[in-house]
C-alpha cells in the first residue's frame, strides 16, 4: 500500500480502499515506548523541539519505525523557527527572542510569550517578516528523501499568527480603531506565506497545513464577519497560490467551529482539521453536509478518550466512527483532533491505528451495522 497516495487521495476527495490515518505529532516518550530507544531529552516540551530543533539520526530512525509499525501515511513538519537569542532566567528557565520578533520565557512544558515585535500601530509599517532563507528545513527535506509518508508543512496563517505579533488584546482593538494598519499586516503577511509556499513547493512538500486556532470550546474569538474580513478572504487568496503550486491545503482550528465551518470550507482548502467533539462538533452533521466539499480530518478525544479510556473502548469508538464516516470510502481521514501526547497510555495509542487498519479496510461490501450513525 502506498501511504503517500492514500493520504493525498483521502484529502482530495478520491475513493479509498483503505481507510487513512495519522496523527500531528507523537510525543517523543511514546516513541520510545514503541521502539524501545529512550533518548535523553525525551521527557522535554516535545512540540517546541519538533518545531525548532534538528532530528539526530537515532531519533529519526525511531519515529520512522514507530510510524511504519503503526501503519500512518504521513509525517506533520515545521519550517524550524529557530531563536535568535537565547539566555537563561536565574531560576533556569529560557529567554528566547524568536524568529518573528517575541520574546518568550519557556519551560519544559509550555512558554509565554512576553513582548510582542509590534506594540503601537506605527509599528506595522516598519515591521518586517524574517526571510524564508532564515528558517530551517533539514527535517522537512530528511523526511522527503528518507521517508515515505506524505510531508505535510505547516504555517501559522491568519487570526491565529496575527494576534501573537500585536498581542491578544492589542489585536482586539486594531480590529475596531485600527482597520487599516490590520489590513496592511495582513498584506504583508500573504506576501511572506506566498514566498514560504514557493519555497517549501521547490523542496517538494506534499501538503502545506495551515494552523489557525481561531475559535475556543464555545465558539470563534472574534465575530465571523471580522474573521471573513481579516482573515478568511487573505486565507482563500492564500489558498489559490498553493494551489497554483499543485499542493492540497489542510486548515486546522481547534474548539467550536459550528459558527465559521461554511467560511471555512468557502475558502477552497481542500480538508478541515480537528473538530474537537467536547466542544459541540458534530462531524456526522458535517459530514452529511460538506462532505462533498471538504474532507474532515480528526474528532477523536484526547481529553478523555485517549488518555483515560482502556484499548477495548479507543477500538470500539474506530469502528463506530469508521461506520458513520467512511461508509462511502471518502471524505474522512482517522487522527486525534491534536497530538498523541504523553499522557496517553501506549496501548492507546496503538490501539488506535491498529484499529483503523482493522475496520477501515474495505472489503467491497456495506456492513449495514455499521452505517446506523451515517
């Protein structure tokens, strides 16, 4: 079977025989637990070093065999944002000012961030996005070249990035005092993703995966109309060029998005992700009424499901979800709706893709108990 294609052809809308399925990230200790190789830092804030860290040989090999073994069909990468400066706080933890300009106070953890690079209006003119050059691309093109799983890119776009240059608050108020200067950032910002879309097509990505968490558990941050203003129409114009490019696009938000899911789908990406089910989601719903737009990625609980469910249940919960959403071999991809953290128990995670293996293979004939949910 090649993964690659099954991937691509799952976010593309295409029949399936097989059901796909992956996952963002899988955190370093369950790895380790799967290929029995610890290495030291495996206990350390593992999103921050996949997203600015080079992968040694060793830990390469392992996430290539744990993935193998757990049979998924592609591999989530970052452009490495690596610091510009690094110091150390007297009671140890780190000072980083980053790549776009933040400084930020991280632990093994998480990180806050605590000076943004553009804290008045004026600041917008004068703001310049780093240079495509500056970032890192060593684990990107290791995976294209060793690999064989789709590589997908991600880029934080929209709201989401936006709002992490002005500060929460701050970006509050651009969108009613200062409409002009956000409208200029924007501009500035497509200019930037429309180079780093280029650069990463040269390389040979497979899927560009576009994170923007515009909405928490009860709904979107800010109103729908300001989010087609400042955000959903830069992110359909971003959408055209990497199409242009030949690549499919992924749009990952996480919380509720019963309020912008037709915005979203109205942008042209070619899948949705997360569609977290404890916050109102009901991928069913969306299934029956985008599915012939948009693949949905996602819906499977980490909050209470993967870390806290035994293996029987994960198993039993796959072959529901497979009835109510594969039943035509399209239009759904099986993933957690974000990473498989540490404080999921390895059997769980196993038990997870073992299972879409198990029930998402099609055998060339309706199981009519299994469609009850569809």
């Amino acid at each position: 079977m090649d993964c690659k294609k099954r991937f691509l052809d799952a976010i593309t809308l295409k029949e399936c025989e097989s059901l796909s399925h992956g996952d963002v990230m899988i955190h370093d200790q369950l790895v380790a637990e799967m290929t029995n190789v610890s290495l030291e830092g495996d206990d350390g804030n593992a999103l921050a070093k996949w997203m600015m860290d080079g992968m040694s040989e060793a830990n390469f090999q392992r996430h290539l065999r744990a993935r193998k073994f757990l049979g998924i069909d592609w591999c989530h990468l970052f452009p490495m944002e690596k610091a510009v400066e690094k110091e150390f706080t007297p009671d140890g933890h780190t000072i980083i000012k980053d790549i776009w300009g933040s400084v930020q106070i991280g632990s093994q953890e998480s990180s806050d961030t605590v000076s943004t690079p553009i804290k008045t209006p004026e600041d917008v003119k004068n703001y310049s996005f780093p240079k495509v050059e500056s970032f890192g691309y060593e684990n990107i093109k290791r995976w294209i070249d060793e690999g064989s799983f789709a590589v997908v890119a991600q880029l934080d776009t929209g709201f989401f990035k936006a709002y992490q240059l002005t500060g929460f608050e701050e970006y509050m108020d651009y969108i009613y005092f200062h409409k002009s200067r956000l409208h200029e950032l924007m501009e500035k910002f497509l200019d930037f993703q429309k180079s780093m879309v280029s650069h990463l097509a040269g390389l040979g990505v497979d899927v560009i995966w576009l994170g923007d968490d515009f909405c928490f558990n009860a709904g979107p941050f800010i109103s729908p109309q300001f989010l087609q203003e400042f955000d959903f129409d830069y992110m359909k114009r971003l959408v055209s060029h990497i199409h242009s490019c030949g690549i499919p696009v992924i749009l990952h938000c996480c919380g509720n998005i019963n309020y912008t899911i037709r915005q979203m789908v109205e942008t042209g990406v070619n899948a949705i992700h997360s569609m977290q089910p404890n916050t109102g989601n009901d991928i069913y719903a969306y299934k029956k009424e985008y599915g012939k737009d948009v693949c949905l990625i996602g819906n499977v609980d980490i909050i209470e499901l993967m870390p806290h469910g035994s293996p029987f249940e994960v198993d039993k919960k796959v072959q529901e979800m497979v009835g109510g959403l594969f039943y035509d071999r399209k239009g759904w991809v099986l993933s957690t709706t974000n990473l498989l953290s540490v404080d999921t128990p390895v059997e769980n995670a196993i038990t997870l893709h073992l299972a879409a293996e198990k029930y998402g293979n099609w055998k060339g004939e309706t199981d009519e108990s299994q469609r009850a949910i569809s």
